[in-house]
C-alpha cells in the first residue's frame, strides 16, 4: 500500500465536523452516506443545517429552494407523470403515487427512487385516484437515511389501511373493522398510532410477517374529548408522537361569523 494512501472514513471528526459544514445544502446530504462514522459526525451537524425546504414544479424540471442558503437548485422534473401526489415526507424522501397506482420512494437530493408494488389491481375504476386527493388521504413515511430501512403506511377513504416495509413482497391489508373510520396516523418505534373517528388512539404492531394490534393500549381507556364553543367547528384532526412516545392530538378549528 502507497504511505500516501489516506482513508478518508477515519478522519478525526474535530477535522470532518468542518468539512462538513463547508459543503454545500446537496453535498451535505450526500456525505452521511459514505460510510457510518461520517454518518455520526453528519449527525452532529444536522441541527444547524437541516430546514425545510421548498419544491416547485417549472415545466419539465423542479427547483428546490433552500431557506438558509437563500439558493435555489434545478433539478430535472420529480416524476415522469403527469398526475402525481406527494403522500408523505421522511427527510430527504418522499412518497409519490401517480394516476397508475403506482408507489415509490424518491429522494429528492441523490434522484434515487425505491418502487412499491403497484395496487391497480385493488382500485380498478378511474374515480379511485381522484378519491386520494378528495379525501385527502393521511399517510406515513418512516426511512432510515443509512441503511434505506423503510415502513410506508395509507389510509383509504378513512376506512383501509395498508402497510409496506422494506422486505415485504406485497401490501398488507389490515382489514381492520369497518365501522371504525380514521382521521389521522403517525408511527414511532415499530408501532402505528391511529386517531379513530370516536377519538380513541388504536395501537397496531408493524413488524414480521403478519403485524397485528400493539399491546400498548393506555390511551384505548380513554377517549379524547373537546367539547367546541358556540359556532366553532373542527376542520382538521392530526396526531405526533413526541419523544417520550406521549400522543400529542393537533385541532384546527374554524368559527363561523
């Protein structure tokens, strides 16, 4: 081996951390991936970078704008259909579904793109795609930036659920009650959390072959009740999970004049 070789993995991270940092918004995201120690010291970094950035579509190409820099990047056009919705969002990624019923996983930085299997077959009529905006459709995306370990999950007109992680060969159908409809979902650590039309919080376990109900049920003795002022009505119902895996229900309410 030449004495000049140098591996660039074992940089001492008090000398990575400022490379880092001097990168551009792209590049930076492109570095956590070379190798795990980067990763840890990228880690390190991305509290002072990371905002939210903002997509625009310009014919066949896109630009992404990028707040802190105050600097926008064209980028070629996101999808090769012309009807295509953004279900969800997990960092650099994003979960598209097009007029085909066909799923993927792009990443918005590197042009990398996961497909999922295509669910044309469950939804054969024509209304079926237009429903997924009408009904604006709660959906989740969790992605582990290194090892691409993913879970992807959807709700259907508020009544079916499906779910997709990395290694399954198909759509799991929960084939959950029927009489029980669905505002909202969010997932932490393996678990869904589902916010159910008579404000209960139904817990569902995701990994393994066949998932099933979570046995972490502290909140299904307990709905959640707000009881609206006069004129006031709730126009939208979402859910987080906070760090201490707590369940934090968001309202938006609106007052008639």
């Amino acid at each position: 081996m030449s004495k000049n070789h140098q591996d660039w993995s074992k940089l001492c991270s008090d000398i990575l951390q400022p490379i880092l940092e001097s990168l551009s918004s792209t590049d930076f995201h492109r570095a956590k991936i070379v190798c795990l120690d980067w990763y840890s010291v990228w880690k390190t970094c991305v509290r002072e970078r990371l905002r939210p950035w903002q997509i625009t579509y310009q014919g066949d190409s896109s630009i992404l704008f990028d707040p802190k820099k105050d600097k926008s990047y064209e980028t070629k056009r996101l999808s090769l259909y012309d009807k295509t919705y953004c279900m969800a969002s997990s960092g650099n990624w994003i979960l598209q579904v097009n007029s085909c019923f066909d799923f993927s996983i792009l990443n918005l930085l590197t042009r990398k793109r996961i497909k999922l299997p295509s669910m044309k077959s469950e939804f054969l009529r024509k209304s079926e795609w237009e429903d997924i905006i009408r009904y604006k459709t709660s959906a989740i995306l969790w992605i582990n930036e290194r090892t691409e370990d993913y879970v992807v999950a959807w709700i259907f007109k508020q009544h079916y659920l499906y779910s997709y992680k990395k290694g399954d060969n198909s759509w799991y159908n929960w084939k959950l009650n029927n009489d029980t409809c669905y505002f909202d979902m969010a997932y932490k650590n393996n678990n869904l959390y589902l916010y159910t039309l008579n404000h209960y919080i139904k817990i569902l376990d995701v990994p393994g072959d066949s998932p099933k109900e979570g046995m972490i049920k502290p909140y299904w003795l307990y709905p959640f009740h707000y009881v609206e002022q006069p004129l006031e009505y709730i126009w939208k119902r979402r859910i987080a999970i906070q760090i201490s895996e707590e369940v934090l229900i968001i309202l938006s309410s609106k007052t008639e004049l």
